[in-house]
C-alpha cells in the first residue's frame, strides 16, 4: 500500500502510485469483484505508462469502515483479483 486517504465517503486505499498510469478506470468487473469482499466498494485500474498492462491502482473500502478494516478489506480484493 502506498497511501490511505480517509475521505467523507470511502476510505481510499493507493495501491500503486497514481502517475505511473496512462488511464485509470473503474471497470464494472473490477467493482464487483470488490463488493464481494466489501459491499459498496470500488476498484481504479489503469494501464501503466509505455505497457499495455493494467493493473489495480486504487481501492476505494466504502464507509462506515475504520482505516485498519480498509486496508485489510483493500489487501483481500488486490489478492482476489490480482491472484
């Protein structure tokens, strides 16, 4: 984890650093894999600059959620995702 960022709303969990991406996106799949894990949150994709991978940039854990739970919930969707 690179950041948390405790904001009104979600807390963000940065997973990777934001300016080494062309695109960031939030996919439909990616959001759905994380609601399986934490219901209401959101998963930022983008595709690294000068690749054609993408990969997870950032976790949003949607609230109420204390920032440890976040990160913990952020760790599991990566790893559901990510393998």
């Amino acid at each position: 984890m690179r950041a948390v960022e405790d904001g009104e709303e979600y807390v963000h969990v940065r997973i990777r650093d934001p300016d080494a991406f062309d695109t960031i996106r939030t996919p439909d799949w990616a959001s759905m894999a994380a609601d399986s894990v934490h219901e209401g949150s959101e998963v930022r994709t983008g595709k690294l600059k000068g690749s054609d991978e993408w990969c997870i940039e950032s976790v949003l854990i949607v609230k109420p959620v204390d920032v440890d739970t976040a990160v913990e919930q952020a760790s599991r969707i990566v790893q559901k995702i990510e393998g």
